[in-house]
C-alpha cells in the first residue's frame, strides 16, 4: 500500500468498489463521434470481472446481466468511469453493480450514460470442496482520499511480450493516463504532458494480472502541476500485491490551441474566464 498517499484513517462502511477509467478516442466511436454501445458494455463487464475477482480470488465467468439502457452517450474525448460494487454474495454466483459515467475534460459536465447489474458466476472444478461458498462481502473498506485518482485494468495477451510480460512502453501509457485524469480534475483544463522522471520498474507484470495506477496531484504552479503516480500490480488468484513502478509527471493544462493557460485548482474556486 502506498505510504506516499494514504494515512492512518478510519475505514469507509460497505463493499468495496473498484474503479475501471478510460478516455473515449475516436477508434472505439460510431459516425456520431459517440463510444459503441458494445465498447461499453465490454468495459462494463471487465469492471465487473475485477471487483468479482478481486473479492472471491478464483475464476469467473459472466452468466448474464440485466437490461442496460442507454440513458446518455460518451462522446470522443470525455473520460468515462466504471464504478463496480458487489452487491450480493450467494454460494457460487455474485451480484455486481457497474455505473458508466462520462465527464467532460474540464470537468464541468458529468452524466450517468448507463447502469447495469451483472451476475457473475465462480467456475470452480470438480476438486472443489463440499459445501464451498463465495466468502460474504466486507463490510469496510479503505476511503479514497479526496483528489486521488485510482484505476484498474488487466493485462491481456496484446499487451505482453513473448515471455509473458506487460510491456514497459503499456505500463507506461496506463501510467501516464492516470496522471491526466489526475491533473485535468484538478485543473479542470485540457492538460498535456510537459515530462516525466525516470521510472525504474521493479517487478515483471505477468500477463492476466490485474493493475492500478494511484495518481495524485503533489504540487502545482500558475499552468502546471506535478503527478505523483504508483502502479501496483496483482495476481489475479492469490492477490499478491507490489509497487511495480513509481515516478512523477509534469502536466501542463492547455487551452483549445494548446497554449499554456493558467487555472485554479478545482478545490479553491471555479475557473477564471
């Protein structure tokens, strides 16, 4: 866990959520410039494929889930959140919840695209012991600290090298995406990277391990800020988690011709017009 960010505090009530985030660019839109339904949905159940994972640690499968609707589309540019809560533990099947929610970069504008309720199933073998159930769900769990951007994901065969391994130039694309959402929160402007330090990473990421970006803003100046951002990776089944990499980036925010513009950090007030 890391102890650059997190304190001593008091644990949040309820299940644990987990938070999948990613940017609409054009390849995953229709001729509207809008996100694909089916994009969405593919994200949706990966979120829940996480927060199912990460509560049980075995294998799951997608038995179904209920009708999505629509309510509002994502459009080409916006981060879109996943939100997965477990809702309900049974014997072999689990109730999760995912919310998509869309903002614009700026953060001026935020709506609920989509809600669904996915049921997901634990494919357990033949050697599993009589009377196994799914463990309950936990009761408490630790706050996200306010500004604090954390994303999970997985590391799929696209991603890794011939040994298995998530390459080093993926890791750090998912790094660098956690220090945008990170920085255009807190300034509420389009921002842009200026630099980054050097990042060593410690551990290999073996391919189907779930990973997390924690990136916070750590420092700021009239167009800049620094991002300090951690990547953890995990395995999927046992939960072994460690810090695979650390570093800090420089984002600038920018206007519509990517000029340097000065802002106001979204907790001291709104922007100057």
């Amino acid at each position: 866990m890391s102890q650059q960010f997190l304190s001593e505090r008091e644990p949040a009530a309820g299940p644990v959520p987990i938070t999948l985030i990613d940017i609409v660019f054009p390849g995953a839109t229709n001729h509207h410039g809008t996100l694909f339904g089916g994009a969405g949905l593919a994200l949706m159940d990966r979120a829940a494929f996480i927060a199912a994972t990460r509560h049980a640690r075995v294998p799951f499968v997608t038995a179904s889930c209920e009708r999505v609707d629509f309510k509002k589309p994502a459009h080409v540019g916006e981060i879109v959140q996943f939100a997965a809560t477990a809702l309900q533990a049974g014997r072999r099947s689990l109730t999760i919840e995912v919310e998509m929610t869309a903002e614009t970069v700026d953060g001026t504008q935020r709506h609920l695209c989509t809600r669904g309720v996915f049921r997901m199933v634990a494919a357990v073998g033949d050697d599993c012991p009589a009377g196994w159930s799914l463990p309950p769900l936990a009761a408490f769990h630790e706050p996200i600290l306010p500004g604090e951007v954390r994303m999970v994901d997985i590391v799929f065969a696209d991603q890794a090298n011939s040994s298995g391994r998530m390459f080093g130039g993926d890791a750090l694309s998912f790094m660098t995406k956690g220090a945008f959402v990170a920085a255009s929160r807190y300034s509420r402007c389009l921002t842009v990277l200026a630099s980054s330090e050097r990042i060593d990473f410690r551990h290999p990421i073996a391919l189907g391990s779930i990973v997390e970006v924690v990136a916070r803003v750590i420092g700021s100046g009239r167009t800049s800020m620094r991002v300090r951002v951690e990547l953890w990776s995990e395995e999927l089944l046992s939960g072994a988690r460690q810090l695979t990499a650390s570093g800090e980036f420089a984002m600038v925010a920018v206007d519509a011709e990517h000029r340097p513009v000065n802002f106001i950090p979204s907790h001291l007030g709104t922007r100057p017009s």
